[in-house]
C-alpha cells in the first residue's frame, strides 16, 4: 500500500498528530509520503521522521491579537494560487490520500478519482458534538476545505458517535512543580501576555511565544522561542497550561493530569467548539480575553486524574491495511474500551 499523506501545517496539533502516525506507519511498514501546506517551509522544523517531504503554500486564515481578520485571509488567499498547486499535483500513484485538513491533497485526490480519508478533529466536528458559535460560513469551511470520502475524526469523548480518541503521545515525569505554569498563547501579542503574567509573582510562567515583549520582562516570567524538547520537558513537569483552545495541545494536558485554561482564537470555530465541549465535559476553564480575576481562581484549582488514552495510530495503521473503510465503528470501539474516562464526563454527556 502506498500513502500520501497530507498535513495542515498553521498548527503544531495537526503535524504533531502526523508524528504519531509517521512512527505507527514505519513500525508496520507501510509506504507512504508527505505533504504539508500553510507556512513557509523554512517555518517547519523538528521534521526529520517525515523524509523526503513535501511543502506547498496551500490555505490558512489571517490573524490579529488573538482574533481571525477575515480580509486579510481572503487578501492572502487569493494570492497563494492554490488551484495550480492542486491542478500540478499528481496523486493517481498512490492507493489511498490520507487528509488531516489538508486542501492541496483532499482537492487532488477529489478531482483525480483517487480515494481519500480524513483523520482530523475537523472531522468529530461533523457529528453532533458540543458546538457553540457557528455560522453558515464555518460549516462551508468545515465540509469543504478539504473534502474527503470518509471522515474519521478525534476527540476527548466519542458522544455517541464513530469518533476516535485523542493521538495522544506523552511522556509523563516523575517531577512535579505545581506552581511551574507552561503558557502557548501563539495568537496574542508578546506585550499582552507579558502584562497578563505580571501581577501573580507566586508563580513561575514559562512562555513559549514566536515574538518577545518590548518592555522588560520580570523574573517569573521566562520566555522561549520554540522549541519542541524544551516545550515537552516544560508540559511534563508543569502544574497547569494555559492555551489557546487548539484540539492537541489540550489532549497532551489531559493525558498528562495537568489543568487547562483556555482562551479560543475568536472567530476560530474549531476553538469554539472545544471550549463547548471542554465546558461541557469539566474538562478546562475558558476565557474570552486575558481576565486576571480568571487567572486567578484557577491558579488555585486542583489538578485533574490523567486520562490514559490508547495509541491510536498502530490501530488505525492496522485498519487502513484491511481496505474495509466503510465500517469505522467497530475499530472507535475497540479504543475507547481502552479508556477510562472521569466519572463525571458521564454524567455530563
């Protein structure tokens, strides 16, 4: 069987589930290339267990301190050619496109006949899964920025519907420090941050963050340009995150125990919808701007029990092996009899 494999590149969720899948696909020997779009290339780093990959500049939304601005997506849009980029790549070689909300790759494989599966959160989001702020908009972008013949998506809970766990791959540490806070706010500005850390001095904030304040920074807040080990080594040992509302991000916190405040990129309706069911669930807490009065009352909460998610990607290398596509319950199944999930995410549901 031979795989193209095609990778949204704007998240580090969508590529760091893509390592979970490039380690399960080398283990069972399945021959398969990959393609990432929306970022520069020279952006992209920590690669090497892709190969030979390929880039393109496919789609990704604008943003402005922390809010999607709708003109200058459509204004970048409309400069990045894509329709070339999807007229130029040739995928009838390959037996099956594997999507994780990837357009270049879904419109390619849709236009040349070649069949196409998505394993993406995107995916869980066309069930009726907890949901809030959606428009007519969000749905078009949903069903079809990158369209596929099957949908296979991830989340924290199934809901009730062939949805598969979190891919999930953590290493826990025996080191804990509680008042140690990991902080990836990627679409608010460095000054921001900087200013909503300030006050609490009790506490230690490692910030992880592509640009650094102006002003200088005080001596509990520590910030870092990115770097995956750093970042690993920080969410292991911390005693909380504070994110935007991104699907991965917050799946590796709650495999490792570690409580979660979010703050959704606004206009982002993937983030939207995770604070819906993150609420929902009593999963994290959520704020709409940087509230201190927020910030402050959860710094005192409790952590939660880690959620022992399985590794999906070697069963669902396994199943994309078989050809029997059709039928995904049965494997959705199998996963989630792996796991057990709060007592009161049961009763929430």
């Amino acid at each position: 069987m031979k795989i193209l494999y095609g990778v949204q590149g704007t998240g580090n969720g969508h590529i760091s589930r893509a390592r979970v899948m490039a380690k399960a696909m080398k283990n069972k020997g399945v021959d398969v290339d990959f393609l990432f779009s929306g970022r520069p290339a020279e952006h992209y780093f920590d690669m090497q267990e892709f190969g030979d990959y390929q880039v393109r500049k496919g789609l990704s939304f604008a943003t402005d301190n922390g809010r999607i601005n709708l003109l200058k997506t459509a204004q970048k849009t409309v400069s990045r050619s894509i329709f070339n980029e999807v007229k130029q790549l040739d995928v009838r070689g390959y037996d099956l496109v594997l999507n994780d909300f990837e357009p270049v790759t879904a419109w390619a494989a849709k236009q040349q006949g070649v069949k196409s599966i998505s394993i993406s959160h995107q995916a869980a989001l066309q069930h009726s899964v907890p949901k809030q702020g959606g428009s007519w908009l969000d749905e078009v972008i949903l069903n079809h920025f990158a369209p596929v013949d099957i949908g296979l998506g991830c989340h924290w809970h199934h809901f009730g519907f062939p949805i598969l766990p979190p891919f999930v791959e953590v290493s826990p540490s025996d080191i804990q420090y509680g008042h140690q806070i990991l902080v990836y706010l990627p679409f608010e500005s460095a000054d921001s941050i900087a200013e909503f850390l300030t006050p609490f001095d009790d506490y230690q904030f490692y910030v992880y963050h592509s640009t650094k304040p102006i002003k200088p920074l005080p001596e509990h807040i520590q910030w870092h340009g990115f770097s995956r080990d750093g970042f690993k080594l920080h969410l292991s040992q911390c005693g909380g995150v504070i994110a935007n509302a991104g699907f991965e991000l917050a799946s590796e916190a709650m495999a490792l125990g570690k409580k979660l405040l979010v703050k959704p990129l606004i206009g982002q309706f993937e983030q939207s919808a995770n604070v819906a069911a993150l609420e929902l669930l009593a999963a994290a807490d959520s704020m709409q701007t940087l509230d201190k009065s927020k910030l402050t009352r959860w710094l005192k909460a409790p952590s939660p029990k880690a959620i022992r998610y399985p590794q999906v990607g070697d069963k669902l290398v396994d199943w994309l092996k078989t050809g029997e596509w059709q039928q995904p319950q049965q494997l959705c199944d199998q996963l989630w009899e792996q796991v057990e999930l709060p007592e009161n995410w049961h009763k929430r549901q």
